[in-house]
C-alpha cells in the first residue's frame, strides 16, 4: 500500500497560535514607551497607557486638552511619539516622555503668542517641558493649541 497512509495518520497537527499576552510595551531610554506606529487614536492611546508613574496622567490630562480644544484633531504616533494635527494639513504638536519630563513640541511654536519657553535648533519649534512638580497652566497650554492647530504643520 505505498502511498496510502491510514485516517489516523493522514491527520496533519495544525498548528494554533498561542494567544499573546498583552505585553506590556518595553521603555526606551528616558522610559519614553516604544509603540508601534500607527494612525488614529488607539496607538495614542496605547502610548499614554505605556508612560511611566506620574507621566501618564500628564500624558491623559494633554490628550484630554487638545482633544478638546481641537475637535476631530487627527493623532498618530510615529517615531514613539504621539503627533497631534489637521487631516492633510499636518502635525502641529508631539509629545515625547523623558527621565524627568514630559516634552511636548509645537513644531510651529516660534509664531505662538506668547512663545512657548523651550528654544530648540529647529527655527521654528519651541518646547514645553513638565516636571512632576510643575502646575500645567490649562489655559494657556489650550490657546497655543488652539493658535498652533491653525497653523500649516509638519509634513513627517
């Protein structure tokens, strides 16, 4: 009987994948979250979920703020950073976590007014940086988000 083989043994063991954990993201230097990059809200959301202590609830309370000062803001996260801007028009904000702050970046915050504290070597971006002691100014913080969402934005 060459060739044939029984029931039994025609069987072929298929293989089921093993359900993965929901891992937890690895931390890069400074314990800023490494995601992967996607667009919409979920990778953003897996960011803020990923920062570490204090930082995630800067991480939600920003999220929250811009959300609400720019209805239907499109976010992504690219390079292990969340990016905030207007469909087609590009990103006007990012957020990167350090050591010892959370960093956000208006990429056109050179034409803020008044201009955000954090000078850069790019001519036009300007940074805000928040300790763990630091009292985010909201409404502040929501008119350079508003004023930088009107803005043309980054092409990334």
């Amino acid at each position: 009987m060459k060739g044939k083989t029984s029931k039994g043994s025609a069987k072929i063991a298929r293989k089921v994948p093993a359900r993965r954990s929901a891992a937890k993201p690895r931390l890069l230097a400074g314990g800023n979250p490494q995601i992967a990059k996607g667009e919409g809200d979920a990778p953003v959301q897996a960011y803020i979920a990923a920062m570490p202590g204090w930082k995630r609830d800067v991480g939600r309370s920003l999220d929250a703020l811009i959300s609400r000062t720019v209805p239907g803001v499109h976010k992504a996260v690219k390079w292990n950073s969340p990016l905030y801007g207007m469909e087609g028009q590009g990103w006007f904000l990012g957020i990167h976590t350090f050591t010892n702050y959370v960093k956000v970046a208006f990429f056109r915050g050179a034409l803020l007014r008044p201009v955000p504290p954090g000078e850069s070597k790019q001519q036009y971006t300007r940074y805000l940086n928040i300790h763990e002691s630091d009292q985010l100014d909201e409404t502040q913080f929501t008119a350079w988000v508003k004023q930088a969402s009107q803005l043309p934005g980054e092409r990334m």
